[in-house]
C-alpha cells in the first residue's frame, strides 16, 4: 500500500472515531435526564479535556465548584432561578452568569420565540432587510431614555463597547477617551483600553493608544483631566462609564455624580457612553440604570441579560446626531452574526417578559428586602463583613479579606448557593439572581449565609 493510501486510512479511521464520540455526546444531549453510570462518565471526561485542550488554568481557578480538590459539579441542565449539576444537586444561582439570567433561565416565552424562528429561518443573508432586528431597533428607540433612537447589534457587551468607541471617534474625529479606576468594559482590544484591571491589561501594553483613566465618582478629577486635555489639543471623544461598576465590586456612584459627568461632557463638547451591560435590562429596579439617575447618555451599550439568558446578544443604541456618521457607508462597521434573527427573537421576547412580569420594579423590590436581609445576617460580623450595598439586585458584599471572601463563596457553593466570587476579586462577592428569584429562594440564600459566616474563622 503507497504512503498516501495510508495516510489516507488513518485520517479515515480518526474521522471514525470522532463521529463515534460526536454521537454518544449528541446522544446525552437529546436526554432529558442521564444514569449515574453516563453522570460519572461526563465529570470525567470534562474534567479531563478542560486539562487537556481548553485550559487547565480553570481547574485551578474555578476552585468554588471544588471539594477537597475534587470536582463537585459540572453543570447540566438549568430552570427558573436555579441550575443542576449533571448529578441532579440543584443550586440557586445568585451568580447569574454575571448578569445573564435577568428573566430567570430558559424562560419559556424566550425559548418558544427563539425556537419558533429556528424552524423558519436560523440566519441571516447578509444581503436583504431582515425584519427582526427593524423591529427591535424600533422597541429599543421606545423604552431607552432620552432621544435615543438608532441601534447597531452585536454578540456580546465587549462588542457592544468596540463598536461605541468606533462609533464616537467618527462622531468628532477626536480619538481621546476618558474612563475610571476600577472600570470594566471587556477585553477585546479597544475594550480593554478603557477597562480598569491592572492583570488583564499589563500583557497586552501598549493597548490604544488615548484612554486616561480617573478615579470613579470624583468630579473635580473628572473636570481637572478634560480641562488639561483641551488646553494640550487633545479634546475628549468620550467619556465610558459603567452607572453602577460591576466588576469592580458594585460601586454605587456619588449622589450627583453622573449628572455632573454629562455636565461637562456638554460643556467640553465629549460624548458620553454609558456601558449597561451589567446594569442593563431591569437589573438594578429600572429598565436601565440610566433612568434610576435621571441621565441621558449619547451612546449606550447593552449585552449580557440582552439576549435572556438564551442567546448570545448586545448592541449599542445612540442619539441621531451621534449615529448619523454611519448613515453615508453602514459598512464602516460591521459584524457577520450581530442582529441575526435568533439573538433579535429572543431580545423581543426578553424585553415583552421584563414588561408583562413587571421585572425592574420587582427587581428594586426584592433587592431592598434581600440587601435588608444580608445586612442583619451580617450584624456582629464586623470583622468579616466590610460592607454590603447595592441597587436593585446587583449586590455587593465586601469582606475584609480576599481570603473571606473565598471561603464565603466557596461555602455558599459547597450549601447550594452560586455566587460571583473569583481568585482575581474575591474581596468583594457579586449577588446577581435573576429578578424572577422567589422570596423564599432569597430567604435560603440569607439563611445560607448566615450559617456560614458563623462557620468562617477570622486568621
């Protein structure tokens, strides 16, 4: 047999038994529930690719959803407030995908409008009007504040970043950006230029080049930094903020502090871009936290809950005045899957659910009753507990220590409960249910705590 007949055979025997583990995979899938037996079989074998081809690093880190270092879970299947590892343990999740699940997971309104539009049409042609997105533009321009009006969609909130960064460069051809201290506004590139974390940034220096970064809620630094910029010719495009910073450890800004920051932004001619992508779509007791401080942004970036908890989605929604740059070529800035008929389905049904269920006011609701509730567990923990604070339901709890910080999560988790605690911000722990969250479940969740705060030792 010649050289290529056998290397022939071998890719052929590969490809044989690719297919073979493609379709017992394709079989677990179609399964509504799994044996003990085929349980096992996934942790292992998930335990074992992640090490072996997408990243051990996330063995090491994901240590909240560890046990004495062994793998405790490995989710599989997800409803209402809660999701299940592939063993059947249920856990609430005050995690929420760091804001994904606003309307709760696998909502059926969402899940019925997006399969509805996969039995006629999955994507797009590129070339002709596809009615979805013209349809959610228009919902969007009716519930964002202000004269907010033209939309440009995306697949996710460092997307939704970009194309505003791009969008306000062509408004004023100016190409200097100020952001603040502690901000987070993703990774990609020009993202990550405006985003705050020293260790996501340093690898990647220089980034683009522009960006200055002040300390969020003051405003004479905020003054200070676009009077210099003016004076040196280097006027300011815009100004990127997060209402409410998420990552950073939900920081609530200064009373009057966002309204000052349009003040000046008029005032110096500058753009203001308010990045909703975590505190977008009802999360913090208004549709968005724009509202909840009575400011009007020239460009806002939605994501995250965008797409309710279904599908990947986000887009940018700007004033006429700002988005009129792109009316001459709308191919100055583009993306293949952004606004395609699937995310644009599940966005309109996201949005129908928010209003029908009344989310962003439960949302502010239930958020009083549950901060109210984690600050009486905390009394006389005062040498654990910092601080809790919070908008609607995006809380915070700030601990003394990363380390605290740590065990809380990780003996949250080991109870049931999955909350936002890493190894990069453990100091502070991010509580983000979707509004849909029972207020039984939210007495577990306290309940929860409580117990093992108590159980924490100081060092």
């Amino acid at each position: 047999m010649s050289t290529e007949l056998k290397n022939k055979s071998v890719v052929k025997e590969q490809y044989k038994e690719v297919n073979e583990y493609a379709n017992k995979v394709l079989d677990l899938i179609e399964k509504d529930s799994v044996t003990e037996e085929e349980a096992k079989w996934v942790m292992k074998e998930t335990v074992a690719n992640f090490r072996e081809y997408v990243n051990p690093g996330f063995l090491e880190y994901r240590k909240t959803v560890t046990k004495d270092t062994q793998f405790a879970s490995v989710e599989w299947s997800d409803s209402g407030s809660c999701f299940k590892d592939v063993s059947g343990k249920e856990y609430i999740d005050c995690l929420g995908g760091f804001g994904i699940y606003n309307v709760g997971h696998r909502h059926p309104k969402v899940v019925k409008a997006v399969t509805d539009q996969l039995k006629r049409q999955a994507l797009h042609s590129q070339d002709l009007l596809d009615p979805l997105r013209a349809m959610l533009a228009k919902i969007l321009a009716d519930i964002t504040p202000g004269d907010l009006k033209f939309s440009f969609f995306v697949n996710s909130g460092t997307e939704a970043v970009e194309a505003a960064l791009k969008l306000a460069k062509m408004h004023s051809e100016r190409t200097t950006f100020i952001a603040t201290t502690r901000a987070f506004h993703g990774k990609s590139l020009g993202s990550l230029s405006g985003t705050a974390k020293g260790v996501f940034r340093k690898p990647f220096l220089p980034l683009i080049p522009g960006f200055k970064h002040v300390q969020f809620g003051d405003i004479d630094m905020m003054r200070k930094t676009m009077e210099a910029c003016a004076l040196t010719g280097e006027d300011v495009a815009a100004v990127i903020l997060e209402p409410i910073q998420g990552e950073g450890g939900v920081i609530l800004p200064p009373e009057g502090y966002l309204k000052e920051v349009r003040e000046l932004c008029d005032q110096f001619g500058a753009l203001l871009i308010f990045d909703e992508v975590q505190t977008g779509m009802g999360r913090t007791g208004k549709m968005f936290a724009a509202e909840v401080y009575d400011v009007v942004p020239d460009i806002i970036c939605l994501a995250k809950a965008f797409g309710g908890g279904v599908m990947p989605a986000g887009a940018i929604v700007a004033k006429e005045e700002v988005f009129k740059s792109l009316f001459p070529n709308p191919f100055m800035h583009t993306t293949t899957f952004g606004g395609n008929p699937l995310a644009c389905a599940a966005a309109i049904a996201t949005i129908n659910v928010l209003i029908e269920e009344n989310l962003p006011e439960r949302s502010e609701e239930v958020g009083e009753y549950f901060l109210k509730g984690l600050k009486e567990a905390a009394t006389g923990h005062e040498d654990k507990v910092l601080e809790i604070r919070g908008k609607g339901l995006m809380i915070g709890i700030e601990f003394h220590s990363d380390e605290i910080g740590y065990e809380i999560s990780k003996g949250m988790f080991d109870n049931g409960i999955l909350v936002a605690g890493t190894l990069v911000n453990s100091k502070t722990i991010r509580i983000e249910p979707p509004l849909t969250i029972s207020y039984e479940e939210v007495d577990t969740v306290i309940k929860t705590f409580k117990q093992v705060l108590n159980s924490v030792k100081v060092k």
